[in-house]
C-alpha cells in the first residue's frame, strides 16, 4: 500500500491530503480561502521580493533621504 503523503498549508499551517483534483487547484494551499488570502497579501504589498541595491540605487537613496532631511 502506497504512503499518503501529507503537505502543511502554506498559509495556515494546517495539514492536508492532495487526493482529489480540487485540492491539486489549490496547491500549496489547502483551500481556496487561503490561497486568496495570500493573494489578497501579495495585492496589498504585505510580501516583497528582494534582491541587492545597485550603487546608482544607494545613491538615490541617499540623496533623497538628505533632501527630506532638509525639509
């Protein structure tokens, strides 16, 4: 007999089954609520994605950082 495999929620922690075709929608989510709740997060910009600043960036920072010091 094949092993069930179990898979935690990507958003609730909850442990689920992949065994019908529905949850495979939803992948890696357990349901359609939590999967629209981490899209809802990733709409609000409550995720981000870094990466490294280039220099010309840093410069930019820091010259407008001095300018709203100025203010």
């Amino acid at each position: 007999m094949p092993e069930i495999k179990k898979y935690k929620c990507a958003l609730c922690k909850k442990e689920y089954v992949r065994s019908s075709v529905k949850a495979e929608d939803y992948f890696p989510f357990c349901s359609e609520r939590c999967r629209l709740m981490d899209l809802g997060s990733w709409l609000k910009e409550e995720y981000v994605t870094s990466r490294p600043l280039k220099e010309e960036e840093l410069v930019e920072l820091a010259n407008a950082e001095g300018e709203e010091k100025e203010e």
